[in-house]
C-alpha cells in the first residue's frame, strides 16, 4: 500500500514540473496563460482515458500506474483550479461572453479528449 503512496508523489512532482514547463515554454504572458490552462487540461483528459484503458480496461500496464499516472500526474498536470480563477477574472473584467466560450469550451473539448482517448486506446492497446 505504501507504494502507491510513493508513486502518486512521484507522479505528482513530474505533473507539477510538467504544467509549469507547459505555462513557460510556450507564448503564454498574461491572459494568453489561458490557452496554457486550455490545452493542459485537454491533453489530460485524453490521457486520462488511455491510462484508464490500458489498466483497467486491457490490463496491459499494472495497476500501480493507475496511481502514479492518473492520481499522480495528471491530478497535478491539470488544473481546475486555475480553470476557475481564470474564468472569475474573465467575469470580473465584464468579458462575459470570453468567460461562456473559455468555460464550456474547455468542458466539452475536455470531453471530446476524454472519449476520443478511450476510443483512441482501444484500438491502439
């Protein structure tokens, strides 16, 4: 059990490291972060649902990396959190129609990545 422990740290750290590269490697300054938080949290719901295949589904990777993949990297390489606050300053600067397309565009492109992974994995795996 402690393990898992271990691997969900370890997991985390490399998400951590790996959302910060993602925000400074790319043209992201000021609201243009956004696009950062955007693509982030769409590359993980695709890979969330590979992972899931390929564990769960398939068996062809031990559970172990359920916990250092999913509970670990990608619970820190995506970020609801930072979702959130960019959509409440997009409301606060009265850019209503901003925060509509950022909010429920990154819900259903969050969604489309999540199936298109599942579907994806499930003929690749």
């Amino acid at each position: 059990m402690l393990i898992h422990y271990v691997l969900v740290a370890m997991g985390g750290a490399l998400g951590a490291m790996a959302r910060y590269w993602v925000y400074n490697a790319g043209p992201f300054p000021g609201q243009r972060a956004m696009l950062a938080t955007f693509l982030i949290n769409v590359a993980g719901s695709l890979l969330i649902s590979v992972i899931y295949v390929m564990v769960a589904e398939r068996a062809v990777l031990p559970a172990e990396w359920r916990s250092f993949a999913s509970a670990g990297f990608l619970g820190a390489f995506t970020t609801y959190s930072t979702y959130s606050l960019d959509a409440l300053q997009l409301l606060q600067q009265g850019a209503l129609g901003a925060a509509a397309l950022y909010l429920f565009g990154t819900m259903f492109a969050c969604l489309l990545a999540a199936y298109a992974g599942l579907v994806l994995a499930r003929i690749i795996v």
